[in-house]
C-alpha cells in the first residue's frame, strides 16, 4: 500500500529527528518519542483533518490533538514541522534558550500546533473532554484525539476523566495510551501495576479499541475503525502496545532510555539504523 | 461619596450575587458555560443550570478534571465560570490551573465561595486563609474579591469581559450591601473615603468592618482614607500611593493569612515607592475553626476594634 509505505518512511524519517534532537541538547526523552514514532506520523499523515497554514487556538472545523504525557514532545515537534505548521529547521533550537520548542510543549512560546502547555501528567485527558464539549456546542463535528503515557494512567486525574466522558456520552474523542510498560524507575508492573488496563477502561463505559503501536498498517487500520465509532454515544480508547525507543536497537527492550540522550558515538549508531527518506534537518 | 453615605439596611450573601450575574451572563452570551463540582445550590447556579442545560457541566465531585475541562472548553471560544468552594478551587488544584490554565493562558473565571473565617461551622478543612496568595503568584492569573452582594454581582459581570484567567473570591454570610451593582471596573479601587490622618486599604468581607471602623475613628479625631481594594491582582498602585502620600501610614485588613494576602501586596508597592508604616489586620499563620462567623472574625483579630487598634498604632508609629 503506498499510503503505509509513505507512513512508514516519514517514522523513520521523524526517529531520525528525535535522536539528533535529543542528543544536541543533551537532555530530552528520546525513548517514548521513539516508541510512538509511528502513532504521530499516523495520527498527521493520515487521520487529523487540520490547517496547519492558518493555526488558530479554537481549531473549528479542524480536528484537535492533545498530548498529555508532554515530555515526549520531540516526537511531536517533529511530527509537526514536517507536517507544515514550521520549518522543520527549527527543530534544531529544541531546548535551547529563547526557543519555541521548549522542554515540554506550551502554548507560551506560540508554537502553531499546540493548544495546552502539558508536562505535568494527567491532565491532558480533562482538556480534550473540555475541548470535545466545546465542539459539540459549536455543532463542529471534528474529532478530538489524546495520548497519554502507561505511566501516567497512575494520576487520579485521568480517572476522573474516564469517569466523566461516558456518563456524559462524550463521543467524539479519542483516547489512546502508548502502553510500552515502561517508566522512569521501571516497569510500570514493578513500580505500580495498572492491573488489567483493558477491564478497566471497559468498566469506566469506554469502547476499548487495542492495536500494535509500531505496525503501521495495523495502526492506521485501528485509528480508522476508531474513527468510525465516534458518534455512538461512547468515547473510544485505543491501547497500543508499543515498544519504547522503537527503532534503535540498544535503545529498546528496557527504560533507561526514557530520559537520557544519546552521546555522538551512540547518535552515529542510532542514525545508521534509520533511513533518512525525506532530508535531515 | 464618604462613609456617612454608607447606612445599609439589606443584607445578602455574596455567593448570590455571583449566582445571579451568572445567571444574566448566561441570557446575554452564548459563550458563557459554567461547571460545578457538586455544589451547584451552595454556589447559587441553580439559576443558570436550569435555563441552560447544555451549557452547564455537572462534573461531580472531581475538582481537578473540572478545572481541565474548563480549560479545554476556552478551545472553541467558550467562556467557562468553574464553581466550587475556595478551598478546593486553588489549594486542591492548584497544579492544574498553574499548568492547564495560567501558564497555557486560558480565558476561565475560577469562581469560589465559602472564602475564609466566615464560612463559619464547617471549620478549618473548608475555611482556606491562603487563597490568595496561591492564586497571586500565579503568571497570568487577576485575582478579586468583592465586598458585597453587589459588587459580586458587578465584578462577575466584569470578568467575562476581561480576557485571560481570574480567580474571583466571595464568601457565604449574608452581609451588609452598600457597594455599586453596576460601576465596577477591575483593578481600580474604590476609594470609599476621604481622610488625612491614616490610609485603611480592605478587600472582601472585611470593607464593611473598615467602613465601620472609620467610623469609629472619626469619632476620635482619625479621619481615614479608604480603599476598597476588590482587585488584589494587578493591585491599583496609584490608588495606594497617592492615598499614603499624604496620610503617611497604611492599614491593611483582609479575610486571609497574613502571609501572602493583600497586605503584602500593598507593602510591595509601598516598599519600592514610599515606604510607610503598615498595620496588618489578618489572620496570624493559623488555620480556622468551627463556629459563628462574627464570632470567628472577632476571636481570629479581624474585628472592627482590631482595625481600631491598628489604625491607631499605624497613626502613632508615624
């Protein structure tokens, strides 16, 4: 299919960037990015009907995205700047001082695409209910999207949200959880299980969509099934499974990736894994 | 206008006059939703959540998503009022609206009753004293809190008008009306006064007590200068200078912890411009307890004699 075949060459193309973007700042969160490579490029190269020449922060008549687990915000940088709401040069200013590509995502700085500063966990969730309550009023019948972290899913917060997204029938949302089972101190069954995540969102009233995160046909395929169940009176989650830093093997298989950048020696390695198909910034 | 024009005989809850302007904003613009965290009678919404069903959000008693919501609903160009008591509207969530409101710069009215002391029975846990300068430090944030019915009533008429987040701070006894319903303007004092010998500067509840204790003063040959200073955040330097400038000594009283509040407000200004005496009529880095409020204001030192005695002190200290 050449739509998956494009998709599957922009990740690559987008890993390339989180690892040179991470490792110019030294500091930054390269495995998450890294693992949900292939949600983003999926989520802007193929779901989300948006205007990335006319930003605004309303987005009417635009579908909206909401990154909760802000910290995997190369990931999301990039994703935008090769999806034309900045050059993609600027990538090169991630973290720096007097940038608008700060550390975890804002609104402060301006940056077309982003609509809520995110960083701190667990709040992205009650935004995008807001957001999608916001749209029904306005009869816009676009689709407000999440990510949120495995991780994360331990903030009371996002459980107050999943309470009050189906007893209110908010179903033009899409959630979805990067679940790589990996976070800061370990695995998230050591550190603090989430039990069966499935069950869970099923007794809170959702639809519960699951899908591997790094198979893009299989992503594409969920993501549009999803789509297809909004307006049901049901939100939608999708669980995907996916594998943290994706794509770089010495990164993969463990969490000590999740926050540290790679050294010049280990960006050449990662580099010589990924193919460059659209021009390295 | 002096304090001998001020002889209220009604008397209402501040949280009404919210209620009631919430209401009215409700008929007169479509972009004004509202969101309760299973409180709606005690924040007086009854009003507006009946006529406008499907611009009030129920959200049950989850303060934080409430406060994510409201933040997301500003996204589609809605104007969303989030009622519940003062407590939980800062303290409880206060990294929510740091992050999700002040710092992504979203146009939401926190709205909180059942402010300070005179909360009255329900004690400590509900009684917060530091609301105001949780909300103060926040980049972004306008913080108010009206003296009465109507001035509640006015300023949250105001804040829809008002772009960017607000923290608005009433209370629940029903207290003395003497303030304006309709001239309101955010971050000018109302200068209720005029005087020479000592500047009184008041915020909420506790105007009333500075009128009467005006009052008093004059009756001993103080005449004061006095400031309803209902907006705390961006606070009106020039009303404060100009009034110190020529009494040359200040009082502050407020319903609140006198860390944080509204006399460290004023004392940054006088301190940097024209450094005077100051008085702090406040709580003393406590917590509350159970009981009436009048009866709470008087044992916790924020009784008319208490601004008295502090004026005094201020005029002597000179």
């Amino acid at each position: 299919m050449a739509e998956i075949d494009f998709l599957t060459k922009r990740s690559s193309q987008v890993r390339r960037d989180i690892v040179k973007m991470v490792h110019s700042c030294s500091s930054g969160h390269p495995g998450g990015s890294l693992g949900c490579a292939d949600f983003f490029v999926a989520l802007y190269g193929e779901m989300m009907h948006y205007d990335p020449q006319n930003f605004n922060m309303d987005g009417t008549g635009e579908d909206l995205f909401f990154l909760s687990n802000g910290h995997i915000s190369p990931v999301w940088y990039s994703s935008l700047a090769r999806s034309g709401y900045f050059p993609i040069k600027e990538l090169a200013t991630f973290r720096q001082i007097d940038s608008r590509l700060q550390g975890h995502p804002t609104t402060a700085e301006h940056l077309p695409g982003i609509r809520m500063a995110s960083g701190s966990l667990g709040q992205g969730l009650s935004v995008a209910i807001g957001a999608a309550l916001s749209k029904r009023l306005n009869n816009d019948d676009h689709i407000v999207y999440t990510l949120h972290g495995d991780g994360e899913l331990q903030e009371g917060q996002i459980w107050e949200a999943a309470m009050y997204a189906p007893h209110h029938k908010v179903d033009n949302l899409i959630a979805t959880i990067d679940y790589n089972m990996r976070q800061i101190d370990g695995d998230v069954d050591d550190v603090l299980s989430l039990g069966n995540l499935k069950a869970k969102w099923e007794a809170f009233g959702w639809e519960v969509l699951e899908s591997n995160g790094n198979n893009m046909a299989e992503l594409v395929a969920t993501l549009k099934k999803a789509k297809g169940l909004t307006g049901n009176g049901k939100p939608i989650v999708i669980i995907m499974t996916t594998e943290m830093g994706q794509g770089v093997d010495f990164m993969m298989g463990s969490h000590k990736w999740h926050g540290v950048a790679p050294n010049d020696e280990q960006l050449a390695q990662a580099l010589s894994q990924l193919a460059e198909t659209e021009g390295d910034y | 206008m002096s304090i001998h024009d001020l002889n209220p005989t009604d008397k209402k809850d501040t949280r009404s006059g919210f209620g009631d302007a919430l209401h009215e904003l409700g008929k007169e613009d479509e972009r004004v939703v509202a969101l309760c965290a299973d409180l709606t009678g005690s924040l007086k919404m009854n009003a507006f959540a009946n006529e406008f069903p499907d611009r009030f959000f129920q959200t049950g008693i989850a303060e934080a998503n409430m406060m994510g919501m409201a933040a997301g609903l500003t996204i589609g160009d809605k104007i969303p009022f989030t009622g519940t008591f003062a407590n939980f509207s800062t303290g409880r969530v206060y990294d929510q609206i740091r992050q999700s409101i002040a710092y992504s710069q979203k146009n939401v009215k926190i709205c909180a009753s059942h402010a300070g002391l005179t909360l009255g029975e329900d004690g400590a846990t509900h009684q917060i004293l530091e609301d105001i300068g949780l909300m103060r430090m926040l980049p972004n944030m306008t913080v108010i809190n009206p003296c009465d019915y109507n001035q509640t009533f006015a300023a949250t008429k105001a804040i829809k008008d008002h772009e960017g987040p607000v923290y608005l701070r009433f209370g629940r006894p029903s207290w003395p009306i003497f303030a304006s319903k309709t001239s309101f303007e955010i971050g000018k004092a109302w200068k209720i006064n005029d005087g020479k010998d000592v500047t009184i500067i008041a915020t909420g509840h506790m105007v009333w007590y500075a009128v009467l204790a005006a009052k008093e003063l004059e009756k001993l040959g103080i005449t004061v200068d006095l400031l309803n200073m209902h907006t705390i955040k961006p606070i009106d330097e020039e009303a404060i200078l100009t009034s110190v400038a020529k009494t040359g000594c200040v009082v502050t009283a407020e319903e609140h912890n006198r860390f944080g509040g509204l006399g460290e407000a004023v004392a940054q200004v006088t301190t940097a411009n024209m450094p005077v005496p100051q008085e702090f009529v406040a709580v003393n880095d406590s917590f509350g307890e159970s009981g009436k409020p009048t009866d709470l204001l008087k044992k916790y030192g924020l009784d008319v004699s208490d601004i008295v005695k502090a004026a005094k002190k201020a005029v002597e200290r000179k």
